[in-house]
C-alpha cells in the first residue's frame, strides 16, 4: 500500500500506529535513501557474525522484513527473534510471517526492558534515534552485556553534521530524494513537523562514542548516503 499517511494534516506527533503500519514497508523503500543496500550490508554482516550461540535479535523489528530476509540464507538453525514495542507493526509481521511459514519469533515489549539472552548479533535499524538521549546509552549497555565476546550490534540511524551549513545542505539533498520518490513539499514538512522532538539523531561520531562508552571495543560505519548511515560495533 502506498504511503499517503501526510497528504492530510497531522494532529499529533509521528508514532508507530496502525495508519503507518499499513504503509510501512512503502514508507521505508521511498524514506530512506538507499534502503535494500544498507539492508543487503546488514544482512551479509548478521549471516557473518553468527556464532555459537546460534541467536539474532531485531530491535525494533516493524514489520519483520529484515528478519524474514536473513532467514531465507541460513544455513544453520538460528533463532531469529523480533522485538519492537507497536502492536500494529506486529499485526503486519504476523501476516508476513504465516505467508512465508516462518520460524521467526516476534516479541511485544519494551527493548529497553526486555531480558535478552546471550546472543551472536543484535540489529536496530532506525531505532536509536527514537529513544530519548539520557536513557538511550542505557540500551547499548544491555546489548554489550548480552552479546558474546565475538558479537556485532549492528544499527542504522539518521546522523547529523556538527557544521551547520554542511548539515542544512544534507538535509536538503534528502528532501530532493523525497520529492523524486513522490512526496511533494506539503507530505515533506507535515512528517517533519510530527517527528519534531520524536526523532533526536546524533552525529556520527557521538554514535560511535556511545558504543565505545557502552561495552564496545570498535565501532564504525560500513555504509553511509548523505545524513543516512550503517555501523557496526564490536564486542
């Protein structure tokens, strides 16, 4: 279904909500720049990192087609478990998931609550940035304790430039990709205006900062589109 969430006017901020569930998987391939290269990179990366103890997480999991991808290329049997706190993605994982006869487990809870088991890898993508910075290190702390010592946390998010003009130019450049996807300037400006104070993106480095305050020993990016970028941290 094609994203038509902000042709109207928004009367509350951007959330995870049966509206945008429904066009989800639209949103993403035309929202984000590049989006089945990054997922492609994390894909062959997870498949990479996968160790003894045989278990991905997907933080932030939406719809599930992340997870569904990876495992279509196992090899081994791996648990493959997502989580993510919006009962309406949920609802479209599930769907996807009887479609493709998965063995794939989805969890309702609050990734900043949840009792992660020792794990090979964990993935987020996008979804740092919708936590709020005082509480947001708490997280990649529960993730480097749950990781073995050869394990990956892989995580996507919007970066911002610490030069202002610099910073501004990106944006723009995102905004004209957005408008050659379809989106005129009216749906450009409304979802800006809903993920106002939503969506705190930090600059590449503090992103990498963050990781090596929280457990990691290495931490950079393997894919970057103008305020777009990949990373991977090492345990």
């Amino acid at each position: 279904m094609k994203d038509k969430v902000f042709k109207k006017p928004i009367e509350k901020q951007f959330e995870f909500d049966e509206d945008v569930a429904a066009v989800f998987d639209d949103m993403l391939e035309r929202s984000v720049p590049f989006y089945k290269t990054s997922q492609e990179i994390i894909k062959a990366l997870t498949l990479k990192y996968i160790g003894e103890h045989f278990r991905v997480y997907d933080l932030g999991c939406s719809t599930a087609s992340l997870l569904l991808d990876i495992e279509r290329d196992l090899v081994d049997d791996v648990e493959l478990i997502g989580v993510d706190n919006a009962k309406a993605m949920l609802t479209q994982a599930h769907k996807k998931l009887e479609a493709f006869n998965s063995d794939i487990q989805l969890v309702y809870g609050d990734i900043l609550e949840y009792d992660y088991k020792d794990c090979d890898v964990v993935i987020s993508n996008y979804t740092l940035q919708f936590i709020r910075p005082l509480i947001r290190e708490t997280l990649l702390k529960r993730v480097s304790d749950a990781l073995h010592v050869k394990g990956a946390f892989i995580f996507s998010e919007k970066v911002i430039s610490s030069n202002k003009r610099l910073n501004k130019e990106l944006i723009d450049i995102y905004y004209d990709f957005k408008k050659e996807q379809g989106y005129s300037i009216y749906e450009i400006m409304q979802k800006r205006e809903a993920l106002e104070n939503v969506l705190v993106p930090y600059s590449e480095e503090e992103n990498i900062q963050m990781a090596k305050r929280n457990g990691f020993s290495h931490c950079e990016v393997v894919f970057r589109w103008a305020n777009f970028a990949t990373f991977i941290a090492l345990k």
